[in-house]
C-alpha cells in the first residue's frame, strides 16, 4: 500500500518492505530526528469506528514501558493507494526474531543463550500480566519475539500485540485466540485464555530453543485440536541436549503441564523461577543452597514423588516444606497441596 519515499508526515518516510499478514504490512521509516521505525499499517478500511477498534493493539502498547516489550511511537491515519488507513509506529530491531535466531543456532541453541532469551521473555511478558486486569498476549511464537544486541548483550522484545486482550475483571480470562503450534490445551478447547495460557506459550517456544523441536509433537497435523496430543508427556529437554541441567529440565516442563493449574500461574511467576535457578546456580539441589533453590528442589522432589502410588502423603509433606521455605511459591502450589491433602492428584 506504500511505496519507498512515501512521506508519512513531515517528519517521517517509507524506506522499505518488511514483512505482511492477513491483517497488516510492516514497513520501515526513517523518522528525520528519531531514526529508523517500525510502522505497521492496517489493511481494512479505517472508519473511525474501525480505526479505534484496530489501533487497540497501539493503545494496550502504551501502557507497557519495559525494556522487554517493543516501544510505541505514534498512531494515527495514513493516505494509502488503497485509501485511507490506520497506522501506527514502534521500535524498530535490526536483528530479526527467533526464528532466525534459532536457524543461526541449529540444530540447538546454547543453553546460556535459550535461558537468556526465556528470563526476558518472562520479564517483558510480566509487565502485561500486572496490569489490571492483565493483559494477555494470546499469540507468542518465535516470529513474534525480537532479537537485537545492546552492545554486545542479547536484548529480546515481545512484539505483535495485535491479538492481546485484558482479560476479564472477574473470571481473568480471554476469548481462546492464536496459533495452534503455541496454544495450551485449554486453549484449544476453547475453555478461555488466561495468564498460564501464555506461559505455556512461552515452555512452548524455550523447548524449541533447547530441542529444535515441538513439545507433544506426536505428527499429526497441528492444525487442529487433538486430545491424544496431549496424552504423553514430552521428554525433558536434556534428552536432546545434555548441557541442559534438572532444574531448568523441571521449569521448562512446569510450563508445559497439560493442567493450567499446574503451570506457573503467572510470567511473573515464571520469571521468578527462571532467576531462582540462574541466582541459585548448581545449589539448587543442594541443602546447604538458598532458600529458594531448596524450596525449588523440594518441589522437584514432591511432584515426582507425587507420580508413584503410596507416596501422595510424602510427596505433600515436601511441597508443604516448599511452601514455607519460600512463600512467593504459595499461589502456585497451594491449590495443589490442598488437593494432595485430600488424596487427589492430576
């Protein structure tokens, strides 16, 4: 819809084509005091109504100020061949998205690396996941998450907020959206997105970086939803990379249970772990580590003991101890210990 040297304004011009979808293109500005930009440009017809109802992903991007989440610019209207059209602009990354990333990498990323890129996902996701009532991405994938370099450091942004929606007030839940490959289960069921929703987006993605490979990959098509996907549980992911350690093999698999509850509730949630174990280095199944290395461990221990008939009163007591070594776990496993009390597991 716009050519290279098409002035925007007076103080911005199209240089290039990035990218297109169903809904938008995504083309490359120069801004006169700025510098280069990103501008998405929408497709549809924009009636006031239906510029309003388009730019929200804009409006929701102007409330999120971390370094983790691409940063707006402007909005506004554009004259395009195909008339006038809805716009807005944001932070332009030279480097690219994971996916190209991870082809650099292939046939798997150094662990360093994968667990560099999670931590910020998580940071950049939290920022959405505190708002009130959260904010919920509903479409994390590898093409929708930035990779650039300050300095030489690795700086991720979460981008493409187009599907995102606050959940609601009351039930904290969304309308089931995004691509199949990365949606949860309960998601595909079409019984709501919530927080866990994303963070199993995000298990979905970290998997891929350490393995090159889908979690419940059984080969059928992922173009629709399959209970029997979700019959066998994926393999840790230090069977396909040995570099891989058991603390980071039991957060990655957390984020990827098939029952919401089961998952981190929250990327803040998430992030918290992820740091525990950066924080907690090898102690983490040591009793003399931190607090919250052994608490983690003890988690570990309890889930696994939790899989095996006659050890459910064990497995609580060690979750319980958890829970008192490091409360900020208590939102997460409560609900489960409760359960586990009453001779109930999922």
């Amino acid at each position: 819809m716009l050519e290279s040297g098409d002035r925007i304004t007076e103080t911005l011009v199209v240089d290039r084509l990035l990218g297109e979808g169903a809904f938008a293109e995504v083309h490359r500005v120069r801004h006169e005091y700025l510098g280069w930009q990103a501008m998405k440009v929408f497709k549809r017809v924009a009636s006031l109504d239906e510029t309003r109802t388009l730019l929200e992903e804009a409006r929701l991007l102007s409330t999120l100020g971390h370094p983790n989440i691409v940063r707006l610019f402007d909005a506004g209207t554009v004259r395009t061949s195909q008339g006038v059209r809805g716009f807005f602009t944001m932070e332009y990354v030279a480097g690219g998205s994971l996916e190209r990333l991870i082809r650099a990498h292939a046939p798997t990323m150094p662990v360093g690396l994968a667990v560099e890129a999670a931590e910020q996902i998580a940071a950049g996701l939290t920022a959405a996941h505190e708002q009130d009532p959260p904010i919920l991405h509903r479409d994390l994938t590898l093409a929708n998450i930035l990779v650039g370099y300050d300095g030489s450091a690795l700086r991720v942004r979460v981008s493409d907020f187009g599907l995102a929606k606050r959940a609601d007030p009351f039930t904290m839940l969304a309308s089931a959206q995004g691509t199949f490959a990365f949606m949860a289960p309960e998601v595909l069921r079409r019984e709501g997105y919530s927080r866990a929703s994303d963070v199993w987006s995000v298990g979905t993605i970290v998997y891929l970086l350490l393995t090159g490979r889908l979690p419940y990959d059984d080969g059928a098509p992922l173009s629709s939803y399959s209970p029997g996907r979700f019959a066998r549980a994926p393999l840790p992911p230090s069977r396909y990379h040995p570099e891989v350690d058991p603390e980071l093999d039991r957060i990655v698999l957390s984020t990827l249970e098939v029952d919401p509850a089961g998952r981190p509730a929250s990327a803040g949630v998430l992030a918290a772990e992820l740091r525990g174990r950066r924080l907690g280095g090898g102690s983490a199944r040591d009793q003399g580590g931190p607090p919250h290395a052994r608490a983690l461990r003890l988690v570990s221990e309890s889930l696994a003991l939790a899989r095996h008939a006659g050890q459910l009163d064990r497995a609580a007591k060690l979750l319980a101890e958890a829970i008192e070594l490091a409360p900020e776990l208590r939102a997460r496993y409560q609900p489960k210990l409760a359960l586990w009390r009453r001779g109930v597991t999922m």
